[in-house]
C-alpha cells in the first residue's frame, strides 16, 4: 500500500510538471483540439472517402480549415485593426465627433435633459463617457495591433505549432482518447459518455457562438459598405462580438448608425438600415440556431454571454472560445453527475 501510495504521488508530480512545460503552449494546443473537435465529423467523411487513409485524410482537412478558416480569420482581423486605427485617428483629430448623435436627440427631445436631472442622471455627462469609451476602445484595438507586430515571431512559431498538432490530432484523435480513457479511474464506461458528450456540446456551443455571430456581422459589414458607412468590417466584427448579447446584440451597432445618417439628412439610408437590422440581422439567430444546435445541446444565452466575457478576462481574444467550452464542459459533468445520483436512487437496495 505505501508503494502504491509513492507511486500515484509520483505520477501527479511527473504530471504536473510536464503541464508546467507546457504551459506556454497551452493557447495552440487548445485551438489545435477546438478545430480537431469541431471538424472531426469532416476527417472521418474523408477517411471513408480515401478508403481509410487516415494520414491523407488528415493533411486534407487541415488544409480544408487552413483556407477557409484561419485565412479568412487572418485577413478579417488584419483589416478590424487597420480600420480601428483609423477610427481612433479619426476621433483625436477631431473629424468624428462621438457626441455628435447625443447632441442631435437632445435637439429632438430638449425635456430629455430636465427628465435626466430629475432623476438624478447628468446627460452631458452621459455624452462625455460615450466619447470617451469610443475613444478607449479603439485605443484598445489598436494597442493589440502594437502588441502582435512586437511578438510577431512568437505568434508565427505558435501558429504553425498549432497546425502541426491539428495534423496529429486529426489522424490520430480517437487513439489518443482510447488511451486516456484507459488511463483515467472514472470508469471507461463513463469517461467515454463523459468525452461524447463533451464534444457534442462544444461543437453546438462554438457553432452557436461563432458561425451565428459571423453571419450577423458579414450582413452587417455588408451593409454599413453598401450605404457608404466607413469601418464597414470592423463594425461588422463589433456587431459579431455584441452578437453574444440577447434581444439587443448587434442593434447597439446598427441602431446608432442608422440615427446618425437620420440625423445627417440620410433618412432614406437610415431607414432602410433599421428596416435590414430588424427583419434580416435580427432573425438570423432565432432562424439559424435551432438549425445549427440542437436543442438539447443549447446552453442558456446568459450562460453564453457569461463565459465569453469571463473568458475574454482570464484568457485574451481565445476566451471567445475557451470560455464557453468551458462552460460547456461545466454542464457536461454536473449533467452527467445528476444522472449518476438519479440512478443511485432509482436503484433497488443491495444493487
């Protein structure tokens, strides 16, 4: 027993200070086994199509993500940070003036400001920090741009770590899970309904997060271009983040920008704005995701909106991600205990 005992102590430590080595790679090994979850259904399509070879199968698909993910994802970003820098260039010079649309309602509505004291509310005030929140938050953007081109090697080495174990993950995925299936002492059994499940929600929950979000903001972007509005894809990429948000989302967008072009004359394109944002982006969530999630495998919206910002918090711009896995994986276990106790209970005495 006390061997046993100085053996299991030394597994943990062993295990633990590998993790440690690993520890600054854990963002590609992390994205390596999102991609590796998500377009598994797609290796194994190929693998039945190559008849079995895996190795070809694997070199495809992430070829197949390489092009029509992460390029894409690239350039999207690339152009969000040259437009925001632009944006906050715009801004200190003086050329876009963020008050600009409080100004106008309080114009429309001058009793606004008598309601707003009486109940306690300074709406100059108000104005200043909606400016000035313009003007941090473009900031922000374009202080991440410093910071990528200033760790532009380490970003090149970690990206193409993260491809290298997409192949490895990809072509021998379902082995490696056998393996720590066996490895682990919850019961195989178990452990497999438990990486099944997992998976399942994962793949709905970054689907739901990211696939959604993306098409409300393309059809956003697509239309701030079409009406002449500038910053066209960093809107868009901001209405894909505010996407997480119920009932309101990407309106915080669309819904300024169509009473600013009101308020500058263009009533024609403000209207048609609201018009686009109401009947075409507002129903993309409430048509797409019953398609794309099932829905037993839907988390709650706020428990969406809870683990991205918590994850954007802990983890930087992969928290988008990581954040609601996580709490996937959160659900996942506690899901799976409640069936357990419900069984312990159900279960004749003496079983």
């Amino acid at each position: 027993m006390l061997q046993y005992s100085f053996f299991i102590g030394l597994v943990v430590l062993v295990t633990l200070a590998f993790l440690g080595l690993l520890a600054d790679f854990a963002q590609p090994i992390f994205w390596a086994a999102t991609f590796g979850v998500v377009f598994h259904p797609l290796q194994v399509y190929l693998e039945r199509l190559l008849h079995g070879r895996s190795s070809l199968a694997a070199m495809l698909t992430v070829i197949i993500i390489f092009f029509t993910v992460i390029v894409p994802a690239l350039l999207i970003a690339s152009a969000v940070v040259r437009e925001a820098t632009d944006f906050y260039a715009r801004i200190q010079s003086g050329e876009i003036n963020p008050q600009a649309l409080w100004i106008w309602l309080q114009s429309l509505l001058p009793q606004m400001g008598a309601f707003g004291e009486r109940i306690g509310f300074d709406i100059d005030e108000i104005g200043k920090n909606l400016a000035a929140a313009a003007v941090a938050g473009s900031r922000f953007i374009g202080s991440m741009a410093l910071t990528v081109g200033q760790n532009a090697a380490r970003f090149v080495v970690m990206f193409f770590l993260m491809l290298y174990l997409l192949f490895f993950f990809m072509r021998d995925g379902e082995h490696l899970l056998e393996v720590i299936v066996h490895a682990l002492p919850f019961g195989d059994d178990r452990e497999r309904e438990l990486f099944r499940k997992f998976a399942q929600v994962s793949r709905a929950t970054v689907k739901s997060t990211l696939v959604i979000g993306f098409i409300q903001g393309v059809l956003g972007g697509m239309m701030f271009a079409i009406l002449g509005i500038q910053g066209a894809v960093f809107w868009g990429v901001v209405m894909l983040v505010l996407s997480l948000l119920p009932v309101v989302g990407t309106s915080l967008v669309w819904g300024p920008a169509a009473l600013i072009l009101i308020a500058n004359g263009a009533w024609q394109k403000g209207a048609f704005l609201i018009a686009f944002g109401v009947l075409v982006i507002g129903l993309v969530d409430n048509l797409l995701r019953p398609i794309l999630v099932g829905r037993d495998t839907k988390m709650p919206d706020y428990l969406v909106l809870l683990s991205t910002l918590g994850g954007l918090t802990v983890f930087g711009v992969s928290g988008f991600v990581i954040g609601p896995v996580i709490a996937a994986l959160f659900l996942t276990v506690w899901t799976m205990f409640q069936q357990e106790q419900q069984k312990r209970v159900l279960a004749p005495d003496g079983d």
